[in-house]
C-alpha cells in the first residue's frame, strides 16, 4: 500500500451516505491523514485506488451498500485494511465478510482515531496475521453484541481462529505486548491468544 510507504501521510478513504456525518470523520481525521469523501458506493469505488491504506465504509447506502463496496475492494484487489462504521448491529454474518473491525455508531472522534491507528499497525503484520487480527476483533464483536451463542457461523470462526493460532504460535511470539496493544481498540481475551512474553517463556 503506497500511502505508508511514501512521504505522504497515511490514505484514508470515508463512506458514508449522511454527508454532514462523513465530512465530520474527515474533519477528524484530516490533521494526519489524507482523507477521500465519498457519499455512495460508486463514488467510494471511484476514489479507492491502490494508495488508500484504511477505508471506513457505512454498512447502510443507497444504491450500493458497504457490504457491496467492500466485496468489489476485494475483487478488485484493494488490500487496504477496512473497517465497517455503521449502526446495523452484528451479526453472524460479519463471520465472511472481508473487513477488519466493526464499529457501531455513534463514533467518538477517539473511537475513530484508534480503529485508523489500529488498522494502520495491523498492515505491518503478515496476511495470515491480519486473519487472525480480524477474526478476533469479529469474535469480540460478537460476544459485545451478545452474540457468542454456538452457531455454525460462530464455531467456524472460533474453529479458524484455533487453526491460525496454532499455525502463528512461533510468530506470533515474536511480538511484544506494545506491538498487539497498537494492532487492537481493546485487547481480546487470554482464550483467543497467549501473551507473548508468557509463550516465550514456557519450557
């Protein structure tokens, strides 16, 4: 992604349908970052080139949702980190949407920042990493929104989530503390991963 990579500040593309609401995240957001407004999909399609690091896309638009912009990102082989920013509440069916982090307006200017800082750490990491990253940050949004009950959808995740885990264990210790605080809004619980330092000191 070209926008960590070069002198510029970080690339940061808001979708969203109420138009005062996304010229409010960009008035946030722009003091460090260089932030695109869209107000629909089509738009967000247009604007979402290969330089954008984060996208924080409204579930709810006309025309085109988020869910539909962010399986044609997809398709399109945009690989920036996405965060879906909307009042619909999750779902087991965020289970296989390709998205990062889920966050349920109202936003706080704080809550915006951090999810732009977390995704922007979260890019450091390998690919399967980041799976693993967003599988737990769907997992903690679930069990938020009270929907931790064992579905299929559910049990997939967790199941994944045990694949990646025992797969990353070697490289995943080899992250600090500091480095999983920066890449999540809220630590997830001892059960989805062990601490590095106490891995790395197990016999």
């Amino acid at each position: 992604m070209a926008g960590t990579d070069s002198d510029g500040p970080p690339v940061v593309l808001v979708a969203d349908d109420e138009a005062e609401l996304a010229e409010l995240y960009a008035h946030w957001l722009t003091d460090e970052y260089e932030v695109r407004v869209a107000t629909g999909g089509e738009e967000a399609l247009e604007l979402a080139t290969d330089d954008v690091d984060v996208a924080l896309l409204d579930r709810r638009m006309p025309m085109m949702t988020g869910d539909e912009v962010l399986a044609a990102l997809r398709e399109r082989g945009i690989n920036c980190r996405v965060a879906m920013i909307t009042a619909v509440e999750p779902d087991v069916d965020i289970v296989d949407m390709p998205f990062d982090d889920y966050l349920v307006k109202p936003v706080t200017r704080e809550e915006l920042h951090s999810v732009v800082s977390v995704l922007l750490s979260r890019a450091a990491f390998d690919s399967r990493t980041q799976e693993f990253f967003a599988l737990a940050s769907k997992k903690a949004t679930l069990e938020s929104a009270q929907k931790d009950e064992p579905t299929t959808e559910y049990k997939r995740l967790t199941e994944r989530m045990e694949q990646l885990r025992s797969e990353l264990d070697e490289t995943l210790t080899e992250y600090s503390n500091d480095d999983f605080e920066a890449a999540f809004r809220e630590l997830p619980d001892e059960e989805t991963f062990e601490s590095p330092e106490s891995t790395g000191s197990a016999e």
